[in-house]
C-alpha cells in the first residue's frame, strides 16, 4: 500500500504493506491517517479489493481503479514501482474512480442476494426429497 502524504508543500511516497486481516486493515487506516494520507487508490481485482476498500472508505478517499485503465508503463515489473506509479497518477488526478455503490445499498443487495439463494436452496432440497420419496414408491401428488 503506497500513500503521498503531502509534507511542506511537497508530496512524498512511503510504502508499506498490510495483511488482510481486519486487525491488519484497522491498522493500516490508522496508518494511513498518521501520515497524513487523504486519498487512497486501489485496482479492481476480483473481489481482494472489497475489505480493503470497506475499511479505509470511512476515514479516507477510496478510489477504485479499473485495472484496463491504469496503463501497463514498461519497466514497472514490481508491486512496489506499481505503487509509486499509481499514487504519481493519483496524485495528478489521472484515474477516474469507478462507480461503488453506498455501503446501505450494498448490504441490502447482499441480503436480497442471500435471499434469492436460500430459496433457491430450499427448492432443490424440496425437490431431491420429493424425488427420493418417489423412487421409494411413495407418491406426494396425483396427477
């Protein structure tokens, strides 16, 4: 995770890394806030970006970025040289933050998603007793 705290006029990058962890995320927030950092960038890469992104949207900017539009420089082979590469972009307001929807939005989406494959569940299940009961020889419906 790369930050440009802004110190005496002039930015500066000071790289570190964090685990994943929910400690490890509540850590690196105040982290990032102890050096000053307002905006943080992040490539959206499957979902690794959601906890990340979850913590640090109560205290900083997030910026999500798709990762087609931060253009591939030559050269920058490493996570790191990524990183300094990314925050000089942010810093200069050249990524365009994706669309994410607002945190009550997402929890109810998860909940109706969550819903939807319960029921579904619950078809399934209805339907293998149902067909095991017939092998069985025993009729539920006539028909």
């Amino acid at each position: 995770m790369c930050g440009c705290p802004v110190r005496t006029g002039r930015a500066s990058n000071t790289c570190a890394r964090s685990a994943s962890t929910a400690a490890e995320l509540l850590s690196l927030r105040d982290w990032l806030e102890a050096h000053g950092v307002t905006q943080v960038e992040m490539q959206s890469t499957g979902v690794y970006w959601k906890p990340v992104f979850y913590v640090l949207e109560e205290a900083l900017t997030d910026i999500l970025a798709n990762a087609a539009q931060i253009a591939q420089v030559p050269g920058r082979k490493t996570d790191v040289k990524d990183c300094v590469w990314m925050a000089q972009l942010l810093e200069h307001g050249l990524i365009r933050a994706s669309f994410v929807l607002p945190a009550p939005i997402r929890e109810l989406r998860d909940l109706t998603r969550y819903r939807k494959a319960l029921i579904q569940e619950r078809t399934r299940e209805a339907n293998r007793l149902h067909k095991v009961l017939e092998d069985a020889g025993i009729k539920l419906a006539s028909g």
